[in-house]
C-alpha cells in the first residue's frame, strides 16, 4: 500500500506554459474548488501608468507624459465674440440644447443704436439710403403695404369699428349709429343721427334720409338684384305695413341674419338686450339715453306711409332683432319717457349694432 505524495508548492514559468499548453489540463472534477486556486494579479507596470484608483464612468484622461492623469474640464464663464468671428466661422460653429443643457444663458441680445426703438406693434423699419425711418402700423383689417414714391405705405383696408361698453350689462355696442359720422356730442347732434333703415332691408341706399320713395312692394328681400325697389324707400300704407311681401321674419336674427347690415362680428340687438341698456339709464327718457355710455341721439325715424322725415330731434327709435307677429320691436324714448314698442316693418328706424 503506497500513500502519496502531493504537489504542496509549486511554480510555473512563461516557458512551460506556452511549450506545454498542448499537454495541459485541468477539469473542475480534478480540482474539486477550482475557485480557490484562481487569483487576480495587478500588473505593476500598467497600475503605474495611473495616478488615480477611484475612476468611474463618464471620466476625461489626459496623458501628462508620464501617466494618465484624470482632468477636470474648464467651462467658458466668459467670452466675446467678434463680428468677424463669426462670419468667418459660422460654417463650423454649431451649439445644440443638448450640448449645453441651458442654452437660454448663453444667449444674448444686442441692440442695433442706428435702429428706432418701436413703440407700437406692427410698426415696421425701412432703409431710405442714410437712415432707419419707422413705417406707422396701420390698424386697417385689410390694408396693403405699397412703395409709393419709395417710401413703404399702407394702402385700403377698413377701419376698426369704434367700440364703447356698457360697465353695467358688459355688453359691447358700435359707439355711434349706422351712418353717423361721429359720436353723439348732444340728444340733438345732427351728424350723430345717421340712417333710417326699414326693418329687415339691407344697406343698398334705401336707408339714406334723403333717398327717393317707391310704393311698389318688395317680393324678394335680395339686395341690388336688379329689382325697381332697389335703392328706394318702399312707401306702405296697408295691413301687415311692412315692405316685402311675403313677410319674412328671419332677415335680421344675429350675426347669419340674410340681411344683417352691421359690421362683421356685429348683430342687432334683441328686444331683451335692448331692456337691459334702458333699465341701466340714470332717468328713463331721452336725457337718459343720452347720458348712457351709448349716447342715443334723438334720430327721429321715417314715415312708412309716405317716406317723410318725423320725430327728428324729439324720438329716439331703435330697431331690435326681436318680431312681434307681423310687427318687429322698438326701442322708443322722448322727453318724458322710455318703452318698448311694436311698430311696422316697412317704418324707418334707428340701427344700433351690438358685437356678437
């Protein structure tokens, strides 16, 4: 019976193991922990070349001629950049948000001192060969900018339709009648009065104070339709009193109404709205139209029997959108009182437009 002898120390060369890697092998069942014979060996020379051990991902290197050394980068907190930098550099010059996670701080503005500041949106800058001269903004929906004479100039477009609230029904109105050509100054201020319309009937002339009479009735309520009533006041003295025949009572309901002669974005006024204006007055009569933020002139209204001026500087009447049977409602005030009436369709009145 032999015991034997095993290996307690032993050393392997480079040598032996490349002239005998053929013949080597170990398997696992031969060392049963072959965990325990494995080791991790740190080589010097290459531990050597590093003058750090806390490395982690993300680090920058530098060689320094003697290791590697780990560097720290430097941000620009400073800097100016020239006119001539950047045009002879713009080709290659590229910054992303990605690349500076704030961009918005590298960021600034400068301002040109040969260029007017603006004090107005919409104002525009234009070169007349010594100077920047400011072109006025224009607040016509519509207008085209034009060289005339080489100067950039608004042409056409309307005018914004002038506005006035009422603070107590919010309610936002036209602030003079249709066709007035100014703001009521008095209850009696001629040039605030403008037109006479007949209820339901476009702008095509007819509401003019002044246009001619016809008494032959309407059968089509077109405007401009090459019609003979075209343009006149229809004069009607008979039951249901109104202009067109048939009656039609949708030609003045709101912003889509057939005929609706207000601005774009404007209707007219329904009965109740109409109510709420008179109960705001500080006196229910024509003093207090007038002292309201709408500032209803006394326009008298015209007669639908013969087409003549009546009421002029005494009555106050205005259309509303509202139809009573084969009436259509009013706003009527005088001197000593303010109501809402019926009144007939082929009747000249008043025409206020409310912003829808």
């Amino acid at each position: 019976k032999v015991t034997p002898t095993y290996i307690s120390d032993y050393t392997v060369t480079e040598s032996d193991v490349t002239s005998h890697q053929a013949a080597l092998s170990i398997t696992e069942s031969q060392i049963s922990d072959l965990g325990n014979y494995i080791e991790t060996e740190t080589d010097p020379a290459v531990a050597a070349n590093f003058d750090f051990t806390d490395a982690a991902n993300g680090d920058l290197l530098q060689f320094n001629g003697t290791k590697w050394v780990k560097v720290t980068p430097t941000y620009i907190s400073d800097y100016t950049v020239t006119e001539s930098d950047v045009t002879s550099h713009q080709a290659a010059l590229s910054i992303t948000e990605s690349q500076i996670s704030d961009l918005g701080n590298y960021i600034e503005t400068e301002t040109d001192p040969s260029v007017p500041i603006g004090t107005q949106i919409g104002e525009m800058q234009y070169w007349n060969g010594t100077a920047w001269v400011t072109v006025a903004a224009t607040e016509n929906e519509g207008a085209t900018l034009q060289m005339i004479g080489g100067i950039p100039t608004w042409v056409g477009g309307t005018p914004p339709t002038p506005n006035v609230t009422n603070p107590t029904t919010g309610k936002i109105w036209m602030d003079r009648n249709l066709g007035a050509s100014q703001v009521a100054t008095s209850s009696t201020d001629a040039n605030a009065y403008g037109d006479l319309y007949q209820w339901g009937r476009a702008a095509d002339g007819h509401e003019s104070r002044t246009s001619a009479t016809t008494s032959t009735n309407a059968t089509s309520a077109v405007p401009n339709d090459g019609n003979a009533w075209d343009g006149f006041f229809i004069t009607e003295g008979s039951y249901p009193y109104d202009w067109l025949t048939p009656q039609d009572d949708n030609l003045w309901q709101g912003v889509s109404g057939t005929n609706n002669p207000c601005p774009s974005g404007y209707r007219l006024p329904t009965e109740a709205e109409w109510e709420a204006e008179r109960t705001s007055w500080s006196s229910n009569n024509a003093a207090g139209a007038f002292a309201s933020p709408l500032k209803l002139p006394v326009a008298g209204n015209r007669n639908n029997s013969n087409g003549s001026l009546d009421n002029v500087g005494s009555y106050g009447n205005y259309w509303s959108s509202t139809v009573d049977g084969t009436y259509s409602r009013n706003l009527d005030f005088y001197g000593s009182n303010a109501i809402m009436n019926s009144n007939y369709r082929a009747y000249g009145g008043s025409v206020r437009c409310l912003k829808d």
